[in-house]
C-alpha cells in the first residue's frame, strides 16, 4: 500500500527530469542575470579626488605665492617694454620731422637762391606735405622753375601736375610739351607716359604741343646766351629735338656715273705690198 505514494513520487521526478533535459536539447535561453553595478561614492566636500584613488597633493602656500608674483613681474617687465619701444618710436618719429622742416628750410633758402636741384625737392616737399605744410600750387611753382632750367624729373613732374589738374588747371598740351622735354633727357616714365597721352590727343594738338616744346628749348638757350642779372648759369647739356620719334632723313642716292666712251681700236698703219715688175 505504501509503495503508490513512491511510484507517484519518482513518476514526477522522472517528468521533471525528461523536461529539463528537453529544454535543454532544444537551445533553450535561461533568463540572463543583471550584472552587478558599483555603487557611487559621493566626491568629498575638497574636490574630485586623482584617479587611483590617491591622496590629493599638499599645495604649498608659499610655492604658489612665487608663482603668482613672477607671473606679475613677468607682465609688468612685458608693460614697461612695450611703453618704451612706444616712447622711443614717437621720439624718433619727432626726430624725422624736425629733420625734415629743418631741411625744408634749407631747400627754400637754395631754391629761392636759383637752385635747380633744391626747387625740384621743395616741390616734392610740397606736393606730399613732408617737412612742409600740403599745398600743390607751392609744389607747381617750384617744379616749373626747376624745369625751366632743364632738370629731367621736375619737367616730367609738372608734365603730371599738368595731367592731373593738382596744383594747376588741366592742359593735355602743356603735359605732352614737359613730358616730351623730360623723355628727350631720358626719363622712361616720361617717355610711356607721353604716348599714352598721344592717343588722347588729336594730332593738331600733338603737333601744338611739340611746338610748344621747341618754344621751350628756344627760351632756355636765349637765357643762357643773355642771361639776367643774378641768374645762375646753367650747366650746358646738349638737348635733343622733342619729337616723337626720330626721324631720319633720306639718304640722297647717288647717280652712276656715266661709263667712259670706249675709243675705237687704233689699226696699225698698212704697208704697201712692194710691186713684183
């Protein structure tokens, strides 16, 4: 009688059984277990500690006091250069100045003098306010008197001032006349930019201009011939012919000469044949 309730035992052991080995068999998943998760430890109150968990270093109070008093001193030093290299630049900037009004001065007293070097640098001073105050009429009068005694770059100067209407009213003619002088003396810039203005101009007015020009050579060896009281001279400086372009004269071609007239052969005079009777 009380093996019935054994059989029924080992009955449902064996059914367990069976059952795990088929769920096994099948590739059945077992429920995955959640991994464990550190538990979060609050910083402390003096801040995030090192990785490794180590001990924060001591700050020396002193160290770091050093530290912040050359970082100041280093800024300051950098302050007090930077003021001094300010100082001593607008020093030498007065410096130039004084140089300059102090050679302008000295430009005018020669330029006033005749000078035709000194004029030509007063009208530079002049037209780009070095030394001087700004003032384009100034600069067109002394660059007229430098050119009217033939220096190369005052004439292409006030050829431009001309051009440019700075100083003096525009006059393309009056630009080509001083811009061809200063090309005939050798001045490249004069010499590119008077042909660009030829295609601006008519050739009525090119050819006024470059009569002009003559008139102006005209002038300068009559003042060298009688020149004024007081008048420098100036240096003699053979000045080509302002034109264009130069122009070569024909070679005349010479006739051939005529060929002597051939003479006709002289026959040596025949003798007689004596007579046989």
């Amino acid at each position: 009688m009380k093996t019935k309730p054994i059989l029924a035992v080992l009955t449902t052991v064996l059914l367990a059984l069976a059952c795990l080995l088929d769920q096994t068999a099948r590739g059945g998943a077992q429920p995955a277990v959640p991994a464990a998760v550190p538990p979060v430890v609050p910083p402390p109150p003096g801040g995030v500690p090192p990785p490794g968990d180590q001990p924060p270093e001591e700050v020396d109070p002193e160290v770091e006091k050093a530290k912040l008093e050359a970082k100041k001193k280093k800024k300051e030093e950098e302050e007090r250069k930077a003021r001094e290299d300010a100082k001593k630049k607008i020093e030498a900037e007065e410096k130039k100045m004084r140089d300059l009004i102090a050679r302008a001065k000295v430009s005018k007293v020669r330029a006033v003098e005749g000078d035709f070097l000194e004029q030509y640098n007063l009208g530079v001073m002049y037209s780009n306010g070095i030394g001087v105050p700004l003032d384009y009429s100034e600069a067109f009068k002394w660059y007229q008197r430098s050119a009217k005694q033939w220096h190369p770059e005052a004439q292409y100067a006030l050829g431009s001032v001309y051009y440019l209407g700075q100083g003096a009213a525009k006059n393309k003619i009056e630009a080509y006349a001083w811009w061809n002088l200063a090309a005939s003396q050798g001045v490249r810039a004069a010499i590119v930019d008077r042909e660009k203005l030829a295609q601006e101009m008519t050739n009525d007015q090119v050819t006024v201009a470059q009569r002009l020009a003559r008139g102006y050579i005209f002038e300068k060896e009559e003042s060298e011939r009688f020149p004024k009281p007081g008048q420098k001279k100036i240096a003699a400086k053979a000045v080509p012919a302002p034109v264009p372009e130069p122009v070569v004269e024909p070679v005349p071609k010479k006739e051939p000469e005529p060929a002597p007239k051939a003479e006709p052969p002289v026959k040596p005079p025949v003798e007689p044949e004596p007579n046989s009777n």
